[in-house]
C-alpha cells in the first residue's frame, strides 16, 4: 500500500513553528472516495508512515497534530505514539458520548493534549470544551462576527488555534482575539508594508544572492563580500564540515569550500545561507520552509529531466515576498534570475511552475491535485514521500547550521 505523508505547519504567535499537523493518505483511491472506512484508513497509514518515515524525521523534533477517529479514540490508539510529542485532535464530526469522554479522560491522565478540531460553537459540544486543551477554529467557515462573539465565551485556559488562515488580515485579526496558534497559508503570501526600506544588511544580501545568482558570477566579488561577512563565512564553512559532507580534510577557506563544491553548488549554498539571514529572528522558520521547497523542486526536476539549478532558486526564492515584505514582482526585478523562474514566480506559469504546483499542493495534503501534474511530466508519483522525506533532511541539517549565532 502507498503511504503519502505530509506536514503543514503551525505558528505561534511569533510566526514560529510550533508544531505541524500530518496529512496522510494510504492511496489516491482513498483519497477520492467519499465512504472510506476512516479507522482502517487512519490507524494503516499512521503506523506504516511511523515506520517508514519516523516520527522525528516527519516532524523534525516539534509536537504533531493527528486526525483520531471515534473507535480509535476509544481503543487508545494513539497511547501508541509518545505524549510528549502527541496532540489527539478529535474530529468534529465525533459526538461527546459517554464513552469517547471516559477514552479522553484516559488520555489526559496520560499526559496527552486534547485538540478539537473544527469546533462548532455549539452548547452540545461542552463535555469536549471541558477538557480541550487546545481548540482549533476554522475561519474560512466561521463568520467574524461569530468568532468574535462566540471564543470569549470559552475557558480562559484553553488555548485557540486559528485553522485556514489564508492572510495576514486575518492572522491579525486572531493576534487580536488572543489566538495563540496560527495554520494555514497566510505566511507564504507576504505582508506587504507600504514605504518599508532595506536595512543596509538586506541590501547587501540581495546584492549578494543577485551576484551569486548571474549567469557569470565575478566569483572574487562573492569571495570578498562573504569574507566581510562572519555570520555567513561562519554558517558555510559549518556545513561544509558537517555529516552534509564526508570529509576528512577539513576545510578552512570560502575559496576551498568554491572548489570543493563547484560553481553550481556554491551558488546554492550561499544562496541559502543568505536567505537565512535575510529572514529576522521572527520568521526564520520561513526561510526553513522555502529550503525544503528548494530540495524538493530540485529532486523533482531531476527525475523529470528539467534544469535542478533552475528549480531549486524557483524553490527558494518562492517566499521571498513573506521574507521581506515586499511584493514578488517588486522583488523579481532586483534578481537577475531566468524569465522562466521569473514567470513561474510571478506569473505561475510554464514548465517549470508546475514543478513548483506539485510542491505546494503536497505542502497541502492535496494529494489528488500533485499527482495529475506528476503524471503529465511522466514521473512515478509513488516515489514521491521519499523525495520529500529527503527534502526534509537536507533542510534539518541546513537549520541546524545557520541558526543565528
């Protein structure tokens, strides 16, 4: 049976991920069909992903949010996973009988978080507010009005979480409800502020990811400008005597580190590296995502025969906007990137975009949309969890060498 796996992460209120929510299916014919036996279909996938994937290589250390159906809440399903790491969301369509209450209970004295998923403000639902932990609230079903009548009447100790934020109008709009989590795909898209200068660091970065990004970089120009720089010089020659890379000699120069690698892998190395340190403290975990979306478009051109360098900027630079506040046509004019990265970014078309389309439905659990486009660049779409799987990887390993020192 094929397994698909992904993750959409959480942000607290400091656009931080805190936590991810895993998205699963077992097969697209599952995922299509509308009379799916949910117990067979959760309780399959959630052991053989675990198994396959690992939990920590999923969730890369954070807590993870998983769907739990009624039969499975009651067999204590998921006492399977540790508690320390495990948020039991149950479903809304579950009602609070006398039994589901008990299995709760059971897994509260077991030190496991209690969320509601989708809650309906709805007065049968108080046996579950009254031992959530954490209540999730759809605000592209709920109206305004509603939510902002309805949450002050819930227990000061529980923790709201806003689901399906798609702006920062509403993102806002939670911060000032008193939201404390955020989810959805309102950090993907930028906040745009009017009048926003660069620092002379930002601009120094995009000079520098625009240098490293020509056709032809002046490679003196890039070696002297990161030379200047301690945090990047620091963040590279790091990853270059990381497990990222096997080496016995350890090398101690920007200029060993361009012929170990290569142009072309300079060129991305740094290229992240800057993307690092242009997102601020408060949108780090940004930078993160557009990393693993870099790996993936990459991984994914070439099993479909496309340009991997061309793909991998398209991935990286796909946040750029949410980074800098900026909007991406404003952006895309500072950039010497390809019309075709270009046109994918800006105009969401091309070849190239739908490498992009596949990563970003995935990033949704979207599984059905990613595989139509995966078929029609002749690619084996059971191959692609692991593509992601490594993707993730990769970018565990750039996090934990170009954090802020």
């Amino acid at each position: 049976m094929d397994i698909f796996v992904a993750r959409q992460p959480i942000f607290d209120r400091d656009k931080k991920v805190a936590a991810y929510e895993l998205l699963f299916r077992d097969s697209m014919e599952n995922y299509m069909s509308q009379d799916v036996d949910g117990d067979k279909a959760t309780s399959s996938v959630l052991s053989r992903s675990f198994m396959n994937f690992g939990l920590d290589s999923i969730a890369s250390g954070k807590m993870v949010f998983i769907n739990f159906t009624k039969n499975l809440l009651i067999n204590q399903i998921p006492t399977i996973f540790p508690a320390k790491q495990t948020v039991v969301e149950i479903l809304e369509d579950i009602e609070p009988t006398d039994d589901v209450i008990n299995a709760c209970l059971e897994l509260k004295k077991a030190n496991y978080i209690i969320a509601l998923d989708d809650f309906i403000f709805d007065p049968n639902m108080q046996r579950f507010v009254d031992l959530a932990d954490i209540i999730k609230v759809d605000f592209m079903d709920a109206p305004k009005e509603t939510i902002e009548r309805e949450v002050v009447k819930l227990p000061k100790n529980i923790k709201l979480l806003a689901e399906k934020v798609e702006t920062w109008e509403e993102y806002k709009f939670g911060l000032d409800l008193g939201f404390e989590y955020f989810q959805g795909y309102f950090f993907s898209k930028p906040e745009i502020i009017k009048g926003k200068d660069f620092s002379a660091m930002d601009i120094s970065l995009v000079e520098l990811i625009a240098e490293v990004n020509k056709e032809e970089p002046n490679y003196d120009k890039v070696i002297a400008a990161i030379s200047k720089d301690v945090s990047i010089s620091y963040k590279l020659l790091s990853l270059m005597n990381s497990a990222l890379f096997k080496r016995v000699v350890e090398v101690k120069s920007i200029r060993e580190t361009l012929n170990y690698l290569g142009q072309n892998e300079f060129k991305r190395f740094i290229s992240v590296i800057s993307m690092s340190n242009l997102s601020k403290a408060s949108n780090f975990d940004i930078s993160i995502l557009s990393c693993i979306r870099a790996r993936f478009c990459e991984l994914l051109a070439e099993k479909c025969g496309m340009n991997t360098q061309e793909a991998f900027a398209m991935g990286l630079f796909s946040m750029i906007d949410a980074v800098l506040g900026k909007s991406i046509e404003e952006l895309m004019k500072m950039l010497p990137l390809s019309e075709d990265i270009k046109s994918a970014l800006v105009d969401r078309k091309g070849e190239l975009y739908k490498i992009l389309f596949i990563v970003q439905e995935f990033e949704k659990g979207e599984f059905w949309k990613a595989e139509k486009i995966v078929k029609h660049l002749k690619m084996n779409f059971d191959e692609i969890p692991e593509v992601y799987k490594e993707a993730l990887a990769w970018a565990d390993i750039i996090k934990s060498k170009s954090k802020k020192k």
